[in-house]
C-alpha cells in the first residue's frame, strides 16, 4: 500500500494497516465462504 505523505502522517497509516492485518487473521473465513 502506498499513500501520500503530504496528506497522510505515516504513523495513521500504520495504524490502517495494523487494523487490516488483525481483521483478515482474525475473520472466521470458513464461516462466510460458507
């Protein structure tokens, strides 16, 4: 992912993409391709 740093401080986008990674290890992906 890459992004802007004029319009976005790299520390947010580091959360963003933290949040990203916990979401898809921690989806139950058998239950919605289910």
């Amino acid at each position: 992912l890459t992004w802007d740093h004029r319009a976005f401080d790299g520390s947010t986008a580091v959360l963003f993409l933290r949040r990203i990674k916990e979401n898809l290890e921690s989806w139950d992906w058998e239950q919605e391709l289910a």
